[in-house]
C-alpha cells in the first residue's frame, strides 16, 4: 500500500498532496500509509500561494507532532513524512518546489517499533 500510494504521488504531473506520511504496522512487518488527518493536501502548486500555503503545512505538521506528544491517550509512533516544499529562490527569484523526506521517531517508543523503524 505505502509503495503504492508513493508511486501515485511521484507520478502525477500536478500534486494533491502537500504531506504524505507512512508508519509501520501493529505487526511490525510492513509499512502502511497513515491516517487520513496525517495527509496533509495541496491546493497550489508552485505559486505565490503555494509558498503561503507551504509555511501553512510546516505549522499544522507540527501541531499534528506535538499532540501526539502531548496527548496520553495516543502512541507515539515513528513516522516517515514526505513534504512536498514550494518557494522562490533567491538568486533569480523564480518559483520552484522540492521533496522532503523526514524520518520522526519520538521520545516513548516502544522499542520494537524503534527497532523496526531503525532497519
């Protein structure tokens, strides 16, 4: 699924998705695509707004990180996040875009999802 889900992504000429993020499964055997409020969409794309919309998406993924730090209930998981970044360069001032890709493995894993996570 996660292999499928990159795939789409890479493809696609014009992106929908601002943030995709994948974790391993319960079973530690696989890697999945995470829920839905981790997927993050894309309204512009490489424009001014995009660019707007770029430091929108940094702030709302962090909100996402640190309530699930700070929420009890939930478990913190490793994650992989892609981000898909717009913005203007300075040299010739020209809009463009880059992916990137951030490995998150927070403080209380588990140690079977750290492992896994690590391999």
């Amino acid at each position: 699924a996660a292999r499928q889900v990159t795939k789409q992504w890479y493809q696609r000429r014009v992106r929908d998705r601002r943030v995709i993020t994948f974790r391993i499964n319960d079973k530690f055997n696989s890697i999945i695509p995470d829920d839905d409020k981790w997927q993050l969409p894309m309204e512009h794309y490489n424009t001014d707004s995009g660019v707007q919309e770029t430091k929108d998406t940094v702030k709302a993924l962090k909100d996402l990180l640190s309530a699930e730090m700070n929420d009890d209930n939930t478990p913190n998981l490793p994650r992989w996040i892609i981000v898909y970044f717009d913005y203007t360069t300075t040299t010739d001032g020209r809009l463009t875009g880059k992916e990137c890709m951030i490995k998150w493995c927070p403080e209380g894993v588990k140690v079977m999802s750290r492992m896994t996570f690590a391999s």
